[in-house]
C-alpha cells in the first residue's frame, strides 16, 4: 500500500486505497463529454490511472484509441478495448508520445510532492509537441466542505467524512460508498493546491496551462511550456 491509503470492503483494493468492486460499479460522470469537447476526433490518448475503465470505455465508443496505465493489474484486468500498461505512472517511459495525456481523478494532488513531479514529468515525457495534457483539479471546496454527501438518484452514497491535516500542507480524506447490499471506504492522502501552486507544480515540470476548461476551473488544458524534447 501507498503510505497513508488504505481501503475496506468486498474485493481487491489498490495500492492506494481503491476498491476495483466498486469502481466497476460506479457510474462514469461527465468526464468522457469534457474530454471529447477537448480533444481532436479520433486522437490517440494516454490515460493514467484509469483503473477499470470507467472513462476508457466511453472513450473508446467515441472513437478515441486509448493506452490506459494503472499500478493494479485487478482494476486493468476490467479494461476492455484498450492497450494496458501495468505500473506506477511517475516511472512510465514508453518511447511514444500522444495526441492527449489524460491525468483525471485528482491524482495531481497527490501527497508527495515527489511522486506529484513524477506524474506531471511523465505527462511532459508522453506529450506530443502539438498535443496537450488533460488534468481534473480537485474543486476549491473539497476539503473545508465536510462532512458532505450525495445520494446518487441510482440507489448508492458518497460521503466525504473527514479531511483531517496529516502535516506538511496533507490532508489524509476518509471516503465512504454506501450501496444497499455493500460499503466500501477510501482513506488516502491529498494534497490541496491553490490555482497558483497548482500553476506552480506545472511549472516546475516543463508545462504550462493553455486555459481552464470549465467555470470551476476543475479541468485544465495544459501544454509543454517548452516544445517537449
Ligand atoms: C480513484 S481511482 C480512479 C480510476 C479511474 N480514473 C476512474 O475515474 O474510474 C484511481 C486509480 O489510479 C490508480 N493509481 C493511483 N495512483 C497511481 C500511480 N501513482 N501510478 C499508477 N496508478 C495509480 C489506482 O490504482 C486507481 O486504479
């Protein structure tokens, strides 16, 4: 496990708290829509920590080619159309680059900040020089906005519990999923990050954003500040 992530509930859990049962079961929101709003028809895209496929699949039906990346070879083992590559995204080097990077999931605001430049340098690394990374913010209130939860019209419930500080500007957030016949809950660290640090983490590894993609600022077009190479 990933210091800090930890995850109850039926079936296999991720390195970094996920359960792959649940992910199969929640529904996928409006990412696939976003991302198709963004991104040239039939693009070649490189999705990280995909898990079982949740946006995969709807990209794939919209005619995209997808390479999904995810360090659990459980959730990959639910990919269906797509190249799978197994392991940590901070150490991915495939020797190809991509029409889009796609970084969704709040994985930017991963704790260490260690593992963060990895992420954002193996976004840099897989870009093609006309190409573009595609990176979903966490919102502004997610960690001062708790308890919350949403009770999904489908019959299942997402409740924020606690974001509690663990140091060095980390909050570890505790997750539950209620569904009538199974709870599954996440613990995992997360690091807040303010349009400027945010900013400022793509800085620091070689990219620059084009332009926020949505009024929450949640989705971002980002873009090598130098031409990649
Ligand atoms: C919250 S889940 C989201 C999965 C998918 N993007 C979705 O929306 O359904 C995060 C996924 O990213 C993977 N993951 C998290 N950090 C990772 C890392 N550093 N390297 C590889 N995979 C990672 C986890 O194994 C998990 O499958």
């Amino acid at each position: 496990m990933r210091e800090g992530h930890e995850g109850t509930g039926p079936g296999a859990i991720t390195p970094d708290g996920c359960a792959v049962e649940l992910y199969t079961r929640l529904p996928v929101g409006d990412e696939p829509e976003v991302i198709a709003g963004v991104a040239p028809a039939g693009a070649r895209i490189l999705e990280l920590g995909s898990g079982v496929g949740r946006m995969t699949h709807p990209l794939i039906e919209r005619g995209f080619t997808v390479t999904a990346v995810d360090e659990s070879a459980a959730m990959l083992e639910r990919v269906r159309g797509a190249r799978t590559i197994c392991g940590p995204i901070e150490e991915l080097d495939l020797g190809e680059r991509f029409d889009v990077v796609l970084l969704a999931s709040f994985l930017v605001h991963t704790g260490d900040p260690e593992v963060r430049r990895g992420i954002l340098r193996t976004c840099l690394r897989h870009v093609a020089d006309d190409g573009f990374v595609l990176i979903q913010r966490e919102g502004e209130d997610y960690h001062t906005n708790v308890p919350r939860e949403r009770v999904d019209p489908r019959g299942f419930t997402v409740r924020v519990v606690s974001a509690e500080p663990v140091g060095d500007g980390v909050d570890s957030v505790f997750v539950e999923y209620l569904f009538p016949d199974g709870v599954w809950t996440q613990t995992f660290r997360a690091r807040p990050l303010t349009r400027e640090q945010f900013e400022e983490a793509l800085g620091e590894a070689g990219l620059a954003v084009d332009r926020y993609l949505t009024e929450d600022r949640m989705w971002v077009k980002a873009v090598p500040a130098v031409p990649a190479g």
